[in-house]
C-alpha cells in the first residue's frame, strides 16, 4: 500500500529522532565500556559517557555524511560504476587510476589549466586583497562602506545575475572593461602601450600552458612571430582560448573578499608603537609597509595562500558560470574539479570521477605540504 | 590509549563502509514484478519537465491531468518543473538512487545515454497497443534505444539557415562551400576603432567560434558523411569529415580573419541577431543565421518579410552526395525503468500525445509536432511554420543515435576550439578527433 506523503515525511522524522538518540546512547555506553576496559574510575566512564553522548549527533552525521560516502568514493574509484547502465559496478582495479595517468589527455590538460589559474591567479588575488586592505586601514571617511562593497563579492557569490553582468562587462567590443581599456588608450598614449604589453606578456603566458597541455607549441609560435599588439587591440577576455583563464581570475580577483578581511584583521593586530618608533626614525609609507607590516603580515600571507591554494585547486564555480554552454572555448580553461563533475556529472562515469577526485585529493595533499615545509624559510611568527 | 581505540573504531568503520555491498543502482528485480498496485489505491505519476512554458503547464494541470486523473480513480498526476541548466545532476542522482519521477524530459542526444535505464515501452506504445503511434513523424526515432520505444517525442526543432535577403550582398542562399566563404567575406565588417565585428554573414551555433560541435555534425551529414563506419568504428578520417573541417576553418577565417588579428565577436544584444533593434532601428548584426527557430525573430516580427528559410545545401560541386539539410532536434518524454508505474505513465502519455494535445502543446511554444497529422492550425496558418515544417518533412535529420555524445561533445569541442585558434590544422583536429572517440567508444 502507498502511504500519504506527509505521512512519510513525518515517519522518516520521528525515524530520524529515534535514530539520533539510539546512536548517542550507543556511542556513550561504548566510550564508557571502552573507558571501563582501559581501568578508568566510576567517575572518569560517566563523563566519557556524557561528553561521547553529547558529543554523538555530530560524529554519527560525520560518520554518515562524510566518511561513508568517502568510502563509497574509494570503492567506487576500483569500479566501472556509471549510473546510466543500469547494472551494479564491477571491480576493475587500479583500471581507472591508470587511464587517468597515462591515456587521458583531458584531466593533464586540466592539470595545466589548474596550475595556471594557481600560478597566476592566486598570486594576482593575494595582492591585491593585500593592497585593498592596506587602502581601507586608513582612517578615512566612509571606510566601512568601502569595506562592505569590496567584501560584498563573496555574499553575492556566482549566481545567475553575476555571470550575466560579467559576461556583459567582458565582451569584447561593447564590455565597459574594454571602454575602458579603449578611452584610457586613448586619452594616455602611455597606457595604451601598457595594455598592449600586458596583453602581449599575457597571451605568450597563455600560449605556453596551452603549449604544456596539448604538447604542441604551434600557438606559442604564432603570438610571438605576430609580435607586439596593434594598437586598437584589447583583450579578448571570453573569447579566446588565450584569455578563457584570465576571464576566470579575474572572477577570482572579484571575490577577494575574504582575503582582504583577513589581512585588515592582521594589520590592526600589528602594534601602533612599531610603527611611531618607525616615525620617530623617518621612515616613509614605504618603507612601513616593507619594513614593518608585511614582515608581519608573512602569517596572513601563509594562511591566505595556504587557503587560496586549496581553493584554487578545487576551483569550479566561475568556470562552471562563464563557460557552462560547452563552446570551443571550454576546454582551454576547465580546471580538475570541473574536469570530474564532466566525468561523474554529463559522462556520468561515477567510477572514473571517484578515482579523479582521489588524485586530486592527493595533489593538494602534497601542494599544501609542500607550502608548511617552505614556510619556515619565510613566515614570521615573532610577534605571535 | 583512549584516543588510540577511539581512531581504531573510526577506522574500522570507514573500512566497513568501502567494503560494503553498493547502492543498487536499478530497482530489485522483484519491484519490476510486482503487480501494480489496484486503481482504487492513491498512486501518484511524477512528471518531470525541463523548461516549458507558463502556458504549457497550465494546460497540462488544467486540462491533461484532471483528465487523466477521473479516467484513472487513486492516482495524483504531480509535475515538477526542472531547467536545462544542472538537469544532469538531477537525473544523475535519480538513476543512481533508483528512485524519481516516473517520466523524465530529454533531449535528442540523450537516447543513447540513458537508453539502458529507460524502460522498454513497447508492449505499451507499440503499434499493437497503440495505432496511434503510426501518426508520429521522424522524431520517433529519437525515442527509441536499441529499436525499442523508450517514449514519445513531443516536437521537432530542426536547424534551418535563415537569412536576410535585405542585407545579403550576392546571391542566397549560398549552395556550395566555396559560395558561402565568398559569401562570409562579402558580407562581414569589421569596426577598426575596436577591432570588433559590426556585421557577421553567418551566425552559426556558437557565433563566436562558429565551430560548434552541433554545426560541424549538420554540414558534415550535408555532404552525405555517415558519423560511423560499418564495422562501427567513427568515420572522422573521411574525405566528408577532413572537408567539413576545412569548411570551419575556412568560414572562420573569412569571417574573423587570421587567429592573430584578434577580431571581437558581435556585441551581445536583445533578441534574434538577424532582428533589427525597435529603439535603435539598427540591426542586431547578422546577415544569416543556422539554429533552430527559437533563435529567430517572433513570427510577428516585421523583419520577416525579408527573412528566407532555407536548408543547408552542403557541397555539391565537390561532394557528389550532398543533401541539402536540416538537424532535426527534439524535445522527448522518456519513462524510466525504474518506475514502478509504467502502465500508467503510458496512459498518461497516450492522454497527453493524442492528436489535438499535442497539436495544443506545441501550439503554446509555436514549435513543430512531431505528430504529423498534429501539423494543422497555428502550424499552417503561419507561413514560417509552414516552411519549416516542410523543410523538416522533406530533409531533416535527426540528431540522434551519436553513441556516447556527451564525450563526443567534449572531444570535438576540444579539437574544434584548437582548429580556430589555428593550433592544429584540420586534418589534425580530425585525427585527434578520430582517436580519442575511439579511446571514448571502448574500440
């Protein structure tokens, strides 16, 4: 017999409730039978007891949310599983992992994406978080409200609006971006041989990753032997493979938000008697900011790379909203992450993209402890 | 030591968990079985539709279902509206869960993709249960996985090139490729204050790149190309693939111009590129332009009374044979094997794809029926209609039956995007094309 729908809702509740509770009270008389094993007092079992109970909602929801779907990822990754064949997955053992090493040219092509929009990109994003914080430190009328805009970003995140707002400001021929680019061109020569260089440096960049990518450098060849941009070139933000990851950090530049949260909580912790014996010796804003605040910010740094790496290495949304439509284009920028929700999500290999999300995993396993190695040779803690 | 036992268990348990038995990703055998439940019992028919109408769904809750409902006591028909866009992990999840709407919304290509856990609806749709099914036009085919009826097709959207007689500079349309580069060249500017485009010949699927994976599949079926060998190996290292190819390159470059002179794309503007602007009076851009009708200006639109519609011709001059073309796109409503409840989604599909409901839901979205004697009215009457429907009756092709599109999509998309870019040349994006479709194909 089908039951009422709301009936169903309410059971699968109160099932949840009970569930809940059963779990904690397991958990606890566990930890106190295994606290009881281990020779702890009467008193020692019952706080065990009470802190496991208490502590059980969360680790059960861990346990279920996290770790078992971690396993199943895990299995998964030995398996031919697709959800569209409509049969259980077969082992085929490390099958997947070796197909993804050395005969998919798609996920090293993400690799390379995903270095440049970490090489690039996350440099660029740092810095300028940095610089907006140093800006917004001032004691200056309407800081707050500034702080607010340059932090709104990160609320607003990738919806539908934004991504039709940048596709907007990144067209080429009528985007406020190139106007812009096109009026400051022509009101200072300086600047227009500025643009053409930056856009000369950039596309060469660009060449050179896609160059990794695909093996072949016959792109690298062609923007050099074109040479330096005409004068009314711009960039092509959207529309070139040269510029689709660009396109992508400057998104990631948009959403600095944090960063920059992070750096003005780090300047205000910085002592003001640093700075006035600073003063009292005749250094300049300069030589402050060298000298003093970014020594001491190197902590802030650290943590906001190590952050920024992770997500750079997972990143996925501003591709996803620029380039969702599949066009040519979409292969010159799609990063790892994208490279397995394509995978899982329109192949709908969940095997495959199980064993793609666990290289990654391993990837940014080994990146990030690469950075706690280095960071001793750089990051002061002097004052912490 | 504590500690040291608490991870143990953690341990344990994440090793349980990998070792167990997996999800089922079909319904037990049993489920398929079991006799459907008696009329009097409350059954509710999920429906899933992707993107329709206001109208449409109105029409459906007001008139299909309640219909539906009082020919059927105890059962609740309850659609959901979905979006094209995040579809595919929506559909992921209800495949993977065995669990969903018992008929789900598809697209052309998707046949081959989902056709083992689409339900084999024969024995319901079939000529013998339904003589109806007679009635239905070349996007039946689109519904079929295997040679079985999966559903039922509910329009047809094939791609026609349309152009502006008014602003086309030499003769239209354009019947071989040599004619339509002299063509792109003649009919394109660009602005050289911002080295952008004021006016493309061609508008193709993907103005910017104009080497759309869905463009190249039209001309190349244009030149009579077959996407796979006998032996069902791809057909990309054919002389109709290598010409489709150079076709690309070809126009791109008489439109853009050489990868490095960097041209900008036509500005994105509102409504049909081949409209003008009612502000402005200024036209949006477009002298021609390949895609479906939708792209197009509204029928009561005044431009088009200098507006042509036309198949695309192929190569005649070099390809003995070409055909002219259009790519027949569908929209399709597919029941899962899942479902619990197959005879009544076919009930309920016979209900809603008789010859006047499908007549009346297209007539909502002025799109084709794929019922051809659902083909009369609002179809008829209109002019445009009239000629696309003809044109889709006469030389459509349905974009269907590509095994593993989705990969496919990805690999040609790749290759393509290289070829405008000029990294690799055309026999080269068709060997890397050939090569890892077969990788794709398991060949």
């Amino acid at each position: 017999m089908t039951l009422n729908p709301y009936f169903e809702v309410l059971f699968t509740a109160v099932l949840t409730i009970g569930f809940i509770i059963v779990t904690s009270l397991g958990l606890g008389q566990l930890a106190r039978f295994i606290a009881r094993q281990v020779g702890a007092s009467k008193r020692h079992q019952e706080n065990t007891f009470t802190g496991y109970a208490f502590a059980a909602p969360w680790i059960v929801g861990f346990l279920i949310f996290v770790i078992v779907p971690l396993g199943y990822s895990f299995y998964w990754s030995f398996t031919d599983y697709r959800v569209t064949e409509n049969t259980p997955p077969n082992w085929i053992g490390l099958d997947n992992y070796a197909r993804l090493i050395t005969n998919d040219p798609g996920f090293r092509s993400s690799i390379v994406n995903t270095l440049y929009l970490t090489a690039v990109g996350l440099p660029l994003m740092i810095a300028v978080a940095l610089f907006l914080a140093v800006l917004l430190n001032q004691k200056t009328r309407g800081e707050r409200v500034f702080r607010m805009a340059f932090y709104l970003p990160v609320i607003l995140g990738f919806n539908t609006a934004v991504l039709l707002a940048w596709r907007l400001m990144l067209n080429t021929g009528t985007g406020i971006i190139n106007q812009l680019i096109r009026a400051l061109s022509t009101a200072f020569p300086p600047i227009s041989y500025l643009n053409r260089g930056i856009i000369f440096v950039q596309e060469l960049i660009s060449a050179l990753f896609l160059g990794i990518s695909s093996g072949k450098f016959t792109l690298l060849n062609r923007v050099w032997e074109a040479g330096f941009p005409a004068a009314n070139r711009v960039p092509m933000w959207v529309e070139s493979p040269l510029w689709t990851k660009m396109s992508v950090v400057l998104l990631m530049i948009w959403g600095c938000g944090s960063m920059m949260l992070i750096f003005l909580s780090g300047l205000n912790n910085i002592p003001r008697e640093l700075h006035d014996a600073a003063d009292v010796d005749g250094a300049n804003n300069w030589q402050h900011f060298w000298k003093i605040s970014f020594p001491l910010l190197t902590p802030y740094v650290f943590y906001n790379l190590i952050v920024g790496l992770i997500a750079c290495l997972q990143i996925f949304e501003p591709i996803y909203v620029l380039y969702r439509d599949s066009q040519p284009l979409v292969p010159s920028t799609i990063s790892m992450v994208y490279y397995l929700w394509q995978a899982s999500f329109r192949n709908f290999e969940i095997g495959y993209g199980s064993a793609i999300s666990w290289v990654i995993l391993l990837i940014i396993m080994a990146v990030t402890a690469i950075q706690f190695m280095i960071q001793k040779r750089w990051v002061n803690y002097d004052l912490y | 030591m504590r500690t040291k036992i608490f991870i143990l268990l953690i341990l344990t348990s994440v090793l349980f968990s990998a070792c167990a038995s997996p999800t089922p990703t079909q319904a037990p055998a049993e489920a398929t079985t079991v006799p459907e439940p008696a009329a009097a019992e409350p059954v509710t028919l999920k429906i899933y539709l992707l993107d329709y109408t206001p109208d449409t769904i109105a029409w459906l809750k007001s008139d299909i279902n309640p219909a539906f409902e009082a020919a059927h006591p105890g059962v609740t028909v309850e659609i959901t509206e979905g979006s094209w866009s995040g579809w595919d992990t929506t559909f992921a999840g209800f495949f993977a869960a065995g669990e969903g709407p018992d008929i789900i919304n598809l697209g052309s290509e998707m046949n081959t993709l989902y056709g083992p856990s689409l339900a084999d609806m024969e024995q319901y749709l079939g000529a013998a249960a339904w003589p109806d099914i007679s009635n239905f036009g070349p996007a039946l085919e689109n519904a079929k996985f295997e040679g079985k009826l999966r559903g039922l097709p509910i329009f047809t959207a094939p791609r026609y090139v349309f152009c502006r007689t008014d602003l086309a500079v030499g003769s239209l349309p354009p019947k071989n490729f040599a004619d339509w580069v002299a063509f792109a060249k003649a009919n394109t500017t660009i602005d050289a204050a911002t080295n952008s485009l004021t006016q493309q010949a061609l508008v193709p699927v993907d103005a910017g790149s104009m080497a759309d994976w869905q463009w190249w599949l039209l001309v190349y079926y244009s030149l009579g190309g077959q996407l796979y060998k006998a032996d069902g190996t791809p057909n990309f290292d054919s002389p109709e693939a290598l010409a489709t190819t150079q076709f690309m390159l070809d126009m791109r470059q008489a439109t853009y111009g050489p990868a490095a002179d960097a041209v900008g794309a036509l500005p994105a503007g509102q409504g049909s590129v081949i409209d003008i602007n009612d502000e402005t009076a200024a036209n949006n851009g477009a002298v021609c332009l390949a895609h479906s009708g939708w792209a197009a200006p509204a029928f009561d639109r005044p431009v088009w009374e200098n507006i042509s519609i036309e198949p695309f011709y192929g190569d005649p001059a070099n390809f003995p044979n070409s055909k002219p073309v259009v790519l027949a796109f569908n929209d399709w409503l597919a029941v899962a094997d899942y479902s619990k409840h197959k005879d009544l989604a076919a009930d309920w599909l016979k209900m809603a794809f008789t010859k006047e409901a499908n007549h009346k839901w297209n007539e909502t979205m002025s799109l084709i029926p794929s019922r051809n004697d659902a083909q009369y009215g609002y179809v008829t009457d209109s002019p445009q209609l009239k000629k696309e429907a003809e044109l889709a009756s006469k030389y459509g092709v349905g974009f269907a039956g590509i095994a593993e599109a989705a990969k496919l999509s990805v690999i040609m998309q790749e290759a393509l995007g290289k070829l405008i870019t000029e990294e690799l040349t055309p026999a080269e994006v068709n060997a890397q094309i050939q090569e890892q479709y077969l990788i794709a194909l398991g060949k």
